[in-house]
C-alpha cells in the first residue's frame, strides 16, 4: 500500500518567439526528460512511493493559443520573410491534437495517466504550497523540480520583456526565499528520515537546494551553473544524468548534492 | 510655403512623434530593467557568473547586467531623496493594483528591487514611514516580491521593532522577519555593478 508521495513540480515554457530563439524551442522542454525518466524507471520509484506531477498549467494554455492558430499577421510575416518559426509551432500543437487531446495540458494529463503517474494542475504559486500541505504527515519523500531557474528561485512561468528579454516575476515565482517562509507549513508533511534526494532540475537551483536542504534536513541536489534539457538519451544512458552532467556555454553544469 | 520647408515641417513633426511615442511606449525603463534583478532568466545573479559571461562574451547574460547597471545608475544619478522618492512612487502606483499588466508588475519588481540601493539608517527611516503609509495589499505585494534589499539593511534591529509594530498579518510579518534575517551576500552582482564592463 503506496504510504509515501514523490512530487515533481513541472515549470511551464515561454513562447518560442522570432527575437528569441535560444529559449523553449518546444513546449514539451520540461516534460520529455521527466517523461523519459518514467519510461526508463530512473525515478528509483519504491513500491511505497505514488509518484505526483504537479502542472503550473497557465504557460501551457498560453503557448497552446500561440502555437495553435497561425494568425494572418504571422501568415503575412511568412510570406515575406519565409520564417519557419510559426509552421514549427504549429506542427507541434497539430501533433497533439492528433492524440486527441484538447491542448498541451489535456496532452500532460494524458501521459500522466498512462504512467500511473496523479496529476494535479497548479494555476497559482501558492498552489504549490497548498497542494504540498494535503498530504499526511510524514509522507512527501523528496521533491522535484523541472524548468526554468535562477538563484533567485524556480520560474514556473517566463515571459519576454519589451526587451524580448526573458524573465520571471515574484508572483510567478517559487523564491529561494519563500522557503523558510512556508517551512512551518509543511515540515510535518515531509518524512525526514527519507535517504531519496530532491532534485531541482533548472539553471542556478543550488541556493534554492541548499535552502531545502537546511529547512527540512533531507537530501537534496541543484546546479551551481546553467543545465540544457536539450539532451539526447540513448539506450543504457540516463537522461537524468545528461542534465546533471552536459556543459552549457557557462561549463559544466556543476550538480551539486547537500547529504 | 515652399518644398524645402514644408519637409522641415514633416520632419519635425514625424520627430516628435516618435519621441512622444517613444516616451509612452514604456512608462518607467529604469524599474522594468532593475526586475531583472530579481527575475532576469539572462542576468548574472553572481560575481562568478558575471564573470563567466566576460570570459565567455556571452552577449544576451551581458547585456541584461548592462541593462540593470544603467538603470541603477539612472536611478543614483539623482539627489538620493529624489531617487527614493521616485522608487516610493512607482511602488505605490504599480505595487497596489490587483490584477497588474506584465509592464505593471515588472515595474513594481523592480521597484521593490532598488530598495537594495538604499541601506543606510536615515533611508530605512524614509522607508519605513513610506510602509507605514502604504494599503495593507500593497504592503503584502512589497515584501511577496522578495528580493535581498531586506538583508542588506545597515540597521536590522530597528526594523525588527518596526516589524513587532507593524499592522502586518502574521504570515507577512514572519516573511519580513526570515527576509531580514538572511545576511548579504556579497558575491551578488547586485554589489558589483561598477565593475567595468
């Protein structure tokens, strides 16, 4: 009988925009790899353990309106610049129309079931907090992140400025910060005697890793520079590790562990 | 009127058009850029980082420190009351509103964000008289926004009294308290923003 919950919290993408094509491709950036590690069995799942993905669903709806519907101003700029940015998207959205699903966060809920996995659409930070403090005492085994980060916090969401700068807001934010701030919310709800380790799958995430670590005494992993979701496992390799391990421009990712 | 003229005109004309345009286009750059502090995906957060972006020339991660080191000296380049004054104006125009455009919200981040400039005991006071005029909610949005300008407060037992004081819910006077509790880091790029470049 399943007594423990393994929670992965999953960041959404920003639009994939012409004046910034260094950033979120595909929409499925912090799916795929945590997809894959269910597929592989690298989640290190025990019998006891109910695995939870846990959604921020807005900047899937979100890039689901972008990518969905190529718009006559796009239609125009294609004619004229022959940019395959637009056809990109939406071959992406039409593939997921063609599973049945009604969007990219029908599609999630979709794979989920197939793994058995409970899905739990998140639609504010808070939400995050509030759906960590339904579970019993004692039984959220270790906590993971997937997406977007900087030392400053997980980015759930991320925008472009006027700047086409990509960036994150407070409210959008799980801050680095908050933690001490919610620990007392929910410390009775982490088993503390958990030897799993929570990882935090984004750029920067060691502060936000050492800050787990300290508010809840459990093993914890983040890393010290930027990571790259874009990896490729192939038979007998860990994607997992390729985030861990993969140097960006920045060098190596740095992974780093708090015992 | 003859040709050469009337093309003065035209030009004058389209020239202040587009400097009208240019002025509305974003109400306040100086606190969108200093959000980046905060929220830039880009922005060296550290030294170290900083520098790896030198050594690399990583234009997109340089050019966001660019952007935030402008801003602030923009800002600072002001009598210092003035400056603040203008940070109390924009956390009270941009932080008090309920369901905030993304320019709204950037602006109040980066607000919020500069109150990092401002360490000294007579800026605490000023600030802590502004918070005491501020609404409740937008009080609350100030101190959700997190940032590292609470730890780097030069004088930390008076606004521990101030927090004991305040009107603040439970919830925002424990955050308050654990944000002036983290001491500063000096590795932030936050501290290192006349370095050359």
């Amino acid at each position: 009988m399943p007594s423990k919950n393994f929670v992965i919290l999953i960041g959404g993408p920003g639009l994939f925009v012409d004046c910034d094509p260094k950033h979120d491709k595909t929409w499925l950036n912090y799916i795929a790899p945590i997809q894959q590690a269910a597929d592989d069995d690298l989640y290190g799942k025990t019998p006891d353990e109910t695995v939870h993905w846990f959604v921020f669903e807005p900047p899937y709806d979100n890039r689901w309106a972008d990518d969905s519907v190529i718009t006559a101003g796009e239609s125009v700029e294609k004619f004229f610049s022959d940019a395959e940015l637009h056809g990109v998207r939406k071959a992406a959205a039409d593939k997921v129309s063609g599973t049945h699903a009604a969007n990219y966060v029908g599609r999630i809920k979709q794979l989920a079931a197939t793994k058995g996995i409970m899905y739990h659409g998140l639609r504010t930070k808070d939400d995050f907090w509030t759906e960590l403090g339904k579970f019993p005492d004692g039984s959220i085994s270790r906590v993971w992140y997937s997406g977007h980060a900087s030392p400053e916090g997980l980015m759930l969401s991320l925008f472009h400025d006027s700047n086409c700068e990509p960036a994150s807001l407070p409210s959008l934010m799980i801050l680095t910060s908050d933690i001490p701030v919610k620990k007392a919310s929910i410390q009775a709800k982490i088993d503390s005697s958990t030897s799993k380790s929570s990882n935090f799958y984004g750029c920067g995430t060691h502060d936000f890793a050492k800050e787990w670590h300290q508010a809840f005494g459990v093993p914890t992993a983040g890393a010290k520079k930027s990571i790259t979701f874009n990896v490729r496992a192939h038979p007998g390799s860990s994607v997992l590790t390729l985030i861990e391990t993969t140097a960006t421009p920045q060098g190596s990712p740095e992974w780093t562990t708090f015992p | 009127m003859d040709h050469v003229s009337l093309i003065g005109t035209r030009c004058r004309a389209l020239l202040l058009i587009t400097v009208l345009l240019a002025a509305c286009g974003e109400r306040e750059p100086v606190f969108s850029s200093l959000a980046l502090a905060i929220g830039g995906l880009d922005f060296p957060h550290t030294r170290q980082t900083l520098d790896l972006c030198r050594q690399r020339n990583d234009e997109a991660c340089l050019k966001s420190y660019r952007r935030v080191k402008t801003a602030r000296d923009s800002l600072l380049s002001r009598p210092r009351n003035e400056a603040l004054k203008r940070v109390f104006e924009t956390i009270g125009a941009d932080c008090g509103q309920e369901s905030a455009d993304l320019a709204t919200e950037m602006n109040c981040t980066g607000a919020v964000a500069a109150l990092y400039f401002f360490p000294g005991p007579e800026d605490d006071r000023a600030i802590r008289e502004f918070f005491h005029r501020l609404p409740p909610s937008t009080l609350k949005k100030v101190i959700a926004s997190g940032g590292d300008w609470p730890g780097n407060r030069e004088n930390k037992p008076a606004w521990r009294q101030w927090v004991a004081e305040s009107p603040l819910s439970s919830e925002d006077r424990q955050a308050l308290l654990v944000l002036l509790d983290r001491q500063p880091n000096p590795e932030l790029t936050l501290n290192h923003l006349d370095a050359s470049d």
